[in-house]
C-alpha cells in the first residue's frame, strides 16, 4: 500500500480556518505598537465645488487631540499625477489626490484628517470640522448625461474595448423574420466587506514603515508609496496576512492608505486610521449601467444578428472601463455582431472592479435579451441556448482551451428538474404564491498573471511554501499547503503558508480569479525545483541515488526513497542538516505561456437554474432554489470551490433583488450608505443553492486550474430575473427588482 499522501482535488478544510473563528487572525486595523497615534477623516458636505474657508480651530482644541493636517498645511506630497500613477491597476486619467487642493469632487471627499492620542479623541473632533464652500450643482444620474456619453479614449491596461464589428448586423436585424430590442439598467452597487478599509502605519527608529492595510495586493500600496512620498524601498515593508472581504475595492490603494502614511512621516510615530461604513460609500462601487441588446433570429432561433451597447458610469476624473458588452460577442455563435461601450461622467468617486466587472453586468442583459427571445419564439430557453452553442470564440477567432458548457447545461437542466417547468408565464403556483423557473449562462475569462513562489524545508520536515499574494477569503493559504503537501509527501499539517508580505517573492494583485491558477502553478514549480534540490543532497549523501532522476523516487512524509528499492532512503532531517543550514529552499517563478494564450481563447462557464416564488397580492420574491453547474477545469479542494461559488450565487441574488445605491440627485450625496438602509441579503434571504462541478479538462496552466472567485456570480442575476418572469409574465428590466415594480 503506497503512503504517498494526496491533497490536491480533495476536500480539505481550511487551514486558517482555526485562526479566523478563534479571533486569532490579525487584520489590518489590529496591529498596535507603543505610543500609537489614531487618526480619523473629515468629509466633504457636497458634492461638487471648492471650500471657500475650512474651519479647524474646534477640532485642534478638542481633547487628546495632536494635529489636523488638511490641503491648507500643504501637506508634502506631489503636484503632479505622475506619482499617483504608480498604480498597478489604475485606469486612464488623473488620479484622486487627496489634500491636493480646495476642490471637491464627490461627496463625502476628506477635507482633513484628525490625530489623536485615541481612536474616540480623533472621531469626536473630526465631527468639529466645518467647512464652507462654493458649491455647484451636481449631476449623479447616469441616465441624464447619457446622450454626452464618449468612447474611452484610452484603454483601461488588461481590459479590452469591445472588437471590431463582423458582418452586418444592421442589415441582418432588418431582414429578419424574429426581431428584439430593449433597454435594462443595472442600478450601481457599493462593496459592503466586514472589514472597513485600515491602515496602520509602524514608525521604526530609523525612518523604517512597517504598514499593515488592508488590500488585495501588498506589492501595489508599497510601489505606491514609495512614488507619492519618495522612500527607499528598502524601508518600507507592507503586510496584509488577512482580509476581511474585498472582491475588488481593495485592488487599488485608496486614501485611507495614503493618509494614515502621510500622517506618520508628518508625526515621526505610528499612526492608525479606520474608516467609518459611511466613509466606504466614497469608493468601491459597480457603477450604474444602461444597456441596449437587439438580437434577431431565424423562425426556427437560429441567431442571425447581436447589437449590445452599453453606457457606463464613471467619475470626472478617471475613465474607469468594464468589459461590459464584449461576452455578447463570444457566448453564441452568430455571424453578425456589432458592440459598443460608452462612459457617461457624473460627480462621484471613481467606480471599482467588484466581483465579475463587466461579465455580471453586460451577460445579464444578454441573458435576460434571450430568455424574451425564447418567449418570442414560443421555444424552450434552454433549447435557444444549445441552437445557438459557440464552438469557438469569435471575438478573436480562437478555439477554446476547454469547453465543457453543454455538460453544465445538462447536468444542471437534470438536477434541477428543469423538465417540469411550463413554458407559460403564470402558469405555475403555490398557493398564494406563483411559481418561476428561469435559467441563464455564465462566462468568465480564465486569466493568469505571473507570480513568484519560495518552498523551504527544514530539518524537522516541515515545508514553508510562500508567496506575496494575497488570500481575499478565497482559500489561497489551504490550497497553497495542499499543493506543497501533496507535492512533499507530507501530512498537511506539516506545511505552512506565507501571503501578504513584501519581504516575500513577488506577485501581482490578486483579483480576476487568477489567484489559484498562478500562485499555485507558482508554488509547485517552487516544490519541484525544491525536489531536484533534495534529490542532489541525496545523491551527496548515499551513492545508491547516483543515478536516480525525479521519475525514479519516492517523497513521503519520512524523506526521499528508490521506487525500485523503498529500503534506499533518506530523511529529510538528513538532508537538511547535510545542507549546512539547517534547510533547503528553492524559488521559482510561473508565467502564462504566451504561445498557449495566442492560440487558445480559456474561459470559465455555467449554467444557472433558479426557482423563485412571488406573493401574487402583495410582489414579493423568495428565490427558493439556486442550481449552478460550473465547468471550471481542475478542482482543487471540493470545499473551499463550493463556498465560492455559495459566495458568488449570493452576491448575484443581492443585485437581482436587493441592491441599490441611491444618491440625492440634488445634493450628489448617498442616501443609504449604511447597513440599515442598503440592503444586502441575508440568511433568510438565501435559498438552497446546489453546485456542480463538471469535469473538464484544461491544458492553460500546469494544474489544469481556471479561477473560481468570478464565475458564481455571473447567470445568477439574470436567471433570477427570468424567474420572475416565468412566475408572473411581468418583464422587469431593471435591476434590482423591487416589490413595486410587480405591482
């Protein structure tokens, strides 16, 4: 019997798991050292002007209050954006910078930063800060400056504008016997994490910053900062082991960040600041959409045209783009397609990627055109959807690295009981309930980036596997141990993980769903390089491994041996101690392989079943069964893919039911920016969600692994809308559906 032990592909549960639910887990706003400062952010009252005369002199004679820094101090930080570009995902534009000037931007813009000798002493004179302004009138509705509406003229960097028109689908559109054209909007949507947006800053003797914040990449605040304040990088150090919730927000460096910093080089001593739930409401949001489809088809549903046009919120300053309408393009095959996005400017903060960017927004439109094309047709929305199956992406001409979407279609279709349902809107209840069924497809890119990785063992045979990456809550520390372990031949509990330092080998920020596919390609050709290391020690030490290659031994939880000859040994303690430190370590570095990307197009899919259950009197949805059948390559831990896509499916049941940012088209300002009033679902909210993973075979990258962070989400929406539909034959084409809209 052999005792290689096998992790990969297994259920394992997390390995920080004991940490989080102990209280153990360190985040940001929890790092203290002696004599630390508190600081805490002044706000804006509107939306849109200058401060004419900023008030400071009650919150500077407030109790334990140390200094007030504001654009007045001309705080020593850069006129130009130059140094705020140093941004490994910032997009075309100028930067916000905060204290640059007395303008005001969007609403609830720090205007002053307040330091403490407590966390209570800086909150209560922040409230003390006062401002007057010249105020101009703010615009905040996307759809009134949609007309002004422009193409980007410069490309977001990794995000790419919608293709080149194919055929002719004006003139398909217009000889066709089956036509549809309508509008949907996706209403904007503000990241809600547990965890507030922190930094604590250390100040070290010697001018050194240890920072701990909160972000989805420790490289990218450090690159950041070293450009805004001109340090030596060789001084300054930013971890982030944890984080509390991102799914985006956290990708580029926000001015919590910068202004906690700025504050410690200004005091000479630590500073920490925290911002409120309202302040999160100045940044990470989805931003408002409108969106155009027509599509037309053949009697039998046959696509013979597709036009999605999109206009998309973004803020005065910076031209933040989404991949909004380019799915309608790869997801169907039809021969004339022609896509469009647009941004429209309006006075808020700049919007941020959040979970899915653009596939959530642009595919539930798409869905959604198709479920009223299917009804049109008086055909089976799935059965449109199989008619109309694309064999390759045609976008950019490529086949697909893996495509296992007619299995998800069918195992979802089965397990759900897709069979029973009555094509006839309003045809299916429950008492005093109707009854809805609705389906729809989901797709997201499989991306890698390139990533560093250290494996080191020591002489207890305890493997260390580290990266500068970031676990978001995806799982990244179980699955890197699991990688290393398997790899070893070690119980797991003899691995560790290290993320989220920079002291640790480089790589990206972690978002897009690449995490898993390129840090853990990364860590196992850390692990294989580490093996030949072993496998040299060994031949050093016992001339039977002379000529023994990787492919002639055994690693197990004790140490190396000859599979001809399981007598031959060595131990990994041996080998340690015989290295002359006590430990053995390799690096390794993983890149996508560009001949594989420039011919292979690799995406994730789904296919979404929902049932919903609406009150007839009084227009209320339950959603009351979730189906999400994902085919998403190899699957690493069973566990931890499950609870993402559970993650994924209940974001998407918030912005089909539940949330909405609603601005004051008057003042610019929220209106709901708290937990009260913004409405996220709950537990009682969320209904039986079943996942399948369907086996699919993918060469992309060396684990045969795509990203799982992206994929629950997308369908989700629009099978929950054409739910609704199915149940009362009432068409709502805004999200998110709300009881009014069905009375």
């Amino acid at each position: 019997m052999s005792d290689v032990l096998t992790y990969v592909g297994r259920p394992q549960p997390r390995v920080d798991g004991p940490l989080k639910v102990t209280g153990r887990a360190r985040y940001a706003a929890e790092f203290a050292t002696e004599g630390m400062a508190y600081a805490a952010v002044a706000s804006s009252a509107i939306a849109r002007g200058r401060i004419r005369a900023l008030h400071l002199t009650a919150a500077r004679a407030a109790p334990g209050v140390i200094d007030v820094i504001s654009h007045e101090r001309d705080p020593d930080l850069p006129d130009g954006d130059t140094p705020y570009l140093e941004d490994m995902v910032a997009v075309p534009g100028s930067p916000f910078r905060p204290f640059c000037d007395d303008r005001i931007v969007y609403s609830g813009q720090p205007i002053a930063l307040v330091i403490a000798d407590t966390h209570e002493h800086a909150r209560d004179a922040a409230a003390l800060v006062s401002a007057e302004y010249d105020a101009e009138t703010p615009e905040v509705d996307v759809l009134a400056v949609k007309d002004a509406a422009y193409a980007p003229p410069e490309e977001r960097p990794g995000i790419p504008p919608p293709p080149p028109p194919r055929g002719d689908a004006a003139a398909a559109f217009a000889a066709a016997p089956v036509r549809l054209e309508q509008a949907y909007r996706v209403a904007a949507e503000h990241h809600n994490p547990m965890e507030t947006m922190a930094t604590t800053v250390t100040w070290e003797g010697d001018g050194r910053l240890t920072i701990h914040t909160k972000t989805q990449g420790v490289n990218n605040p450090k690159k950041y900062l070293c450009a805004v304040f001109k340090l030596d990088p060789e001084k300054v150090r930013v971890i982030s082991p944890f984080v509390g919730g991102s799914f985006g927000m956290a990708l580029r460096p926000q001015y919590d960040l910068l202004l906690a910093t700025l504050a410690a080089l200004t005091l000479k001593r630590s500073v920490r600041l925290v911002l409120t739930r309202q302040q999160m409401y100045t940044m990470g949001w989805r931003p408002d959409t409108l969106q155009t489809v027509a599509l037309s088809a053949t009697e039998d549903g046959r696509l013979t045209s597709i036009r999605h046009d999109a206009v998309q919120a973004t803020s005065r300053y910076e031209d933040y783009q989404e991949p909004v309408v380019n799915w309608s393009g790869l997801l169907y095959a039809c021969p004339n397609v022609t896509l469009s996005y647009r941004l429209a400017q309006i006075d808020t903060s700049t919007p941020s990627d959040m979970r899915a960017p653009g596939a959530a927004l642009g595919l539930y439109a798409l869905e959604a055109a198709m479920d009223e094309l299917a009804a049109a047709l008086k055909l089976d929305p799935l059965e449109l959807r199989l008619r109309n199956y694309a064999d390759h992406d045609a976008n950019d001409d490529k086949p697909f690295s893996s495509k296992e979407l007619k299995a998800c279609y069918r195992q979802g279709a089965e397990r759900f009981g897709w069979s029973r349902r009555d094509p006839e809107p309003r045809s299916m209840r429950d008492g005093r309930e109707l009854v809805g069924l609705g389906m729809a497809t989901g797709c997201w890119e499989a991306m890698m980036q390139p990533h560093s990785a250290s494996a080191t063992l020591d002489a207890e045979g305890r493997l260390e596997v580290a990266c500068g990456t970031a676990d978001i809550g995806t799982g990244t520390y179980t699955i890197l141990a699991q990688i290393g372990a398997e790899a070893l031949g070690l119980p797991i509990d003899r691995v560790t993980t290290k993320l989220g330092d920079t002291t640790l080998p480089m790589a990206p920020v972690e978002g897009g769903s690449w995490g898993a596919a390129s840090a853990g390609s990364a860590v196992q050709a850390a692990c294989a390089a580490l093996k030949e290391k072993l496998l040299g020690q060994a031949r050093s030490l016992d001339a039977a491994f002379g000529n023994a290659g990787l492919a002639h031994v055994r690693f197990t939880e004790r140490g190396l041996s000859l599979i001809s000859d399981p007598d031959v040994s060595v131990s990994y303690a041996d080998l340690a101690r015989a290295s002359g430190d006590g430990r053995i370590a390799a690096e390794a570095e993983f890149a996508p392989d560009e001949d594989f990307t420039e011919t292979y197009a690799a995406y994730t899919h789904s296919a979404v079943f929902a049932e919903v259950r609406v009150d007839e009197e009084l227009g209320v949805v339950r959603v009351t069964r979730l189906v999400s059948a994902i085919a998403a390559g190899r699957i690493l831990n069973p566990t931890t893919a499950r609870s993402q896509i559970l993650g994924g499916a209940v974001m998407g049941l918030g912005m089909a039911l539940h949330e909405e940012t609603v601005w004051d088209t008057t003042l610019g300002r929220i209106m709901n920016a708290d937990l009260g009033e913004y409405h996220i679902p709950t537990h009682a909210d969320s209904p039986e969600i079943d996942v399948i993973f369907v086996d699919e075979d993918d060469r992309a990258n060396p684990l045969g692994v795509k990203g799982l962070g992206e994929i629950g989400i997308v369908g989700v929406p629009a099978a929950i809308a054409n739910a609704v539909f199915h149940a009362t034959g009432r068409r709502v084409r805004s999200l998110p559906i709300t009881l009014d809209t069905l009375l």
